[in-house]
C-alpha cells in the first residue's frame, strides 16, 4: 500500500489549510492539494487513510465533467501537464490530488441535500417531524427513501459544528434570489447524480456542496459528491430501520463511537484495520462511479 500523505508542503503562499485539502493562492487561482488525513466528529485523525487525497479528487472531477452542463465549475486544470510551469517541478506531490481552479467570493452556507433519512436529518426528524423547517410525512423510519429530495442548508463554520437551518434563514444570510438559485442547482445536480449512482448500484442517500461567486456568476467549487461530503450506500444492502452498510467514513465515526472516544482533541489514532477498510470502502465507491480500475 502507499505512503500516507498527511501533509502537502510547498513552497507557494498558502490560502487555507483545510481538514483535508492545502489551498495554494496563485494570485487569480487556487491551487486544491487533497491529502491523505481524514476528520471525524469535527477533529482530523492523528494518522492518515492511503491515497485518499487522490480518490476524492478523481471522484470529484468525475462528478464536476458529468453536470458541467447543469452548472459552471471551478476546474481550470486538473492535469499536472497543463499546470503553470513553475508547478510542474512539484509533480510528484500533485499529481492526482490536486487540481487548479478559480478564485471565487465563497457562498457562506452549505448545500445539503437529502434524498434518505440519515444523521442529522433523522435526529431532527425524531424531534419535531420536520428536517430544516421542512415537514415530514409521519412513521418513517431511519434511512426511508424521502417523498422527495429536500435541501436543507446548513452554516458554513470555521470550526466546530454546521448548524442545520431553514431556507427562509438561509435567504436571510445570501438573499432570496441566490437562496433560490443555490436550491434549485443543489436539487438539479443531486437528482441527476442520484439516477447515475443507483445504475452503479450505488444510493447517494445525501451530499453537501459548496458554491462560489466568480464575474458575477454563481459556480460549483471545492469536492463534489465524494465519500467524504456524502453518504454513499450498496442498493443491495439497503434496508430502511437502521443505520446501513457504507462507502462513507460512517465506518471511521462507527469506530471511534465504539473506543467510546469523547469527541474533542485530540484524536485517537484509526487502527490498522480501520485504515485499510475505510481505503477499501472508498476505492470501491471510486471504482462503482467512475468505472475505472485503479487511481
């Protein structure tokens, strides 16, 4: 198995460090270097999942070319080839994990659709029959198939917790008319999506996107439907009642529930066989979508 890449240093002004990303600032671009760490419970694990950095991002380009006539995207370049010259000497550390896209005004609320009742969305159900102001039918069960997808936006934070809000908060936050545009992009892109994952045989019960603002247009930026930002489950497994089989790092947050960790820093290190099944468990996914048989 390959080295676990936890972090990606380069000799470029740094735009942000994110759990799993490093954001190279390149003046009118941004330079994405996905790393091998993965997060839990809002902490990043002391050890790290072998090239996962490059199966997100080949999993998110995948996704960003298949609704690109749905919506705009941030992707310049994904190629290290067709990279600036003076990244090019860095090949070794981008090379499939990275991708170069455009500076955008970031949107501040997340994107999340919900296509099943899962995570939060099940927590809030349990409560008040309703997911982000939205009302539910009553008697589902955990993991139901939804009527229909619902967006449920959530803040943006920059640490700790997103909290669930409710479309007329987020309006409030962006104005109506983005509010409006960001629902009804997030349903479009999710809807389609969802229709190519189940002939893979996979459910994408939910996901979260994130968008920005670049010439006055609204564009997808950031990763797109990867195992990190949603919740991918077997069709042949699935069985409303319960939590169910994943492709996700549900597995990663399932474990450390069991070490009953207490959930604040620092994190415990994943054990060997957490590590090499979260990595089979992705590379599944990846293979499932995009039909290709190695990174």
């Amino acid at each position: 198995m390959n080295d676990v890449i936890l972090d990606i240093d380069l000799p470029l002004k740094l735009f942000i460090r994110g759990k799993v990303r490093n954001v190279f600032d390149l003046g009118d671009k941004l330079l994405l270097v996905a790393s091998d760490r993965i997060s839990s419970f809002d902490s990043v694990m002391p050890n790290g999942i072998p090239d996962k950095g490059k199966i997100l991002t080949q999993i998110s380009l995948f996704w960003f070319t298949l609704t690109k006539n749905l919506i705009p995207n941030h992707v310049i370049a994904a190629n290290v080839d067709d990279y600036p010259e003076e990244l090019k000497k860095y090949r070794d550390k981008l090379d499939k994990r990275s991708m170069l896209g455009k500076k955008t005004k970031g949107i501040p609320i997340e994107c999340v659709v919900r296509g099943y009742l899962s995570g939060s969305g099940w927590a809030e159900y349990q409560k008040s029959q309703s997911v982000c102001g939205i009302k539910l039918p009553a008697g589902l069960k955990e993991s139901d198939k939804l009527p229909e997808p619902i967006f449920t936006p959530s803040t943006k934070a920059e640490s700790g917790h997103d909290i669930n809000i409710s479309q007329k908060e987020a309006a409030d936050v962006v104005g109506q008319e983005v509010a409006d545009f960001l629902k009804e992009k997030s349903l479009a892109i999710y809807n389609k999506c969802a229709q190519y994952a189940d002939t893979k045989g996979i459910i994408i019960a939910d996901t979260k996107f994130e968008f920005g603002k670049v010439d006055n247009q609204i564009i997808i930026i950031d990763e797109m439907l990867t195992p990190d930002s949603s919740r991918f489950w077997p069709k042949d497994t699935y069985k409303p009642g319960g939590q169910q089989f994943s492709y996700d790092k549900q597995f990663v947050r399932d474990y450390l529930i069991s070490i009953k960790w207490d959930k604040e820093p620092p994190a415990p290190p994943l054990s060997d066989e957490v590590v090499v099944k979260t990595r089979e468990k992705y590379l599944e996914a990846f293979k499932r979508l995009t039909g290709k048989n190695d990174i």
